[in-house]
C-alpha cells in the first residue's frame, strides 16, 4: 500500500530564532505531540542550498492514504481545524502558532502519494 508523504514549508516570524524552532520541535516530540494514528515517521529539516536555504521544513509520512484521510478528511471534503486531533491543535496552536509568520492552517504544504 502506497505511503502518503505531506511536506510542510515553515516561515518563522522575524525575531524568532532557529535555536528557539528546533527546542519547540524537540518538546513537542518529548510531549507526544506527533503520536497520531496512522503517523509512521516525521522529519524536520533545515535548508542548507537553494530557495529555501536556512528554512524550515517538515516531512511527515503516514503509512498510507487512508490513515492520513482518517485524520484529516479527502482532498475534496478536509475536516475543518476545530476537528484535528488534539495532539495537532496542540501542536499547530500552542507551539507553532507563536513561531511562525502566518497561522499554522494556511502554511505551504503539499501532499504527495508514492507511486
């Protein structure tokens, strides 16, 4: 069964540190935060050549299209935020929210199934 592979691209506030992104991530991962069904691997990275020298990234990686449509609805129908699980609302607006330039929901993503 094909993996289904979501990239997030962050944009940090200025003022805010990659020092103070990459504690917040370490924390949310001590917390449990990414224990979610369906989650088989996360992945935050920083740009080291390109156009996204010295940003971040995320990649997460659900085992397959269906775990990840359990959480987060079809590409046609997304659940709405007010029903992600907790550990995301907790995530996307108690650690990331105040770290980032724009609201957690509306950040660059894509999500990709392997072919």
């Amino acid at each position: 069964m094909p993996r289904l592979i979501s990239i997030h691209e962050y944009e940090l506030k200025p003022g805010v540190s990659g020092e103070a992104f990459e504690r917040a991530t370490r924390e949310a991962e001590r917390r449990g935060l990414f224990d979610l069904p369906g989650l088989v691997g996360h992945h935050f990275l920083r740009g080291l050549k390109g156009a996204r020298r010295g940003a971040y990234t995320a990649i997460w990686v659900f085992e397959s299209r269906e775990a990840w449509e359990r959480l987060w609805g079809t590409v046609e129908a997304p659940v709405r935020a007010s029903d992600y699980p907790e550990h995301w609302k907790t995530w996307e607006n108690d650690v990331l929210a105040p770290l980032l330039e724009q609201d957690p929901d509306t950040i660059r993503f894509t999500s990709y199934e392997e072919v």
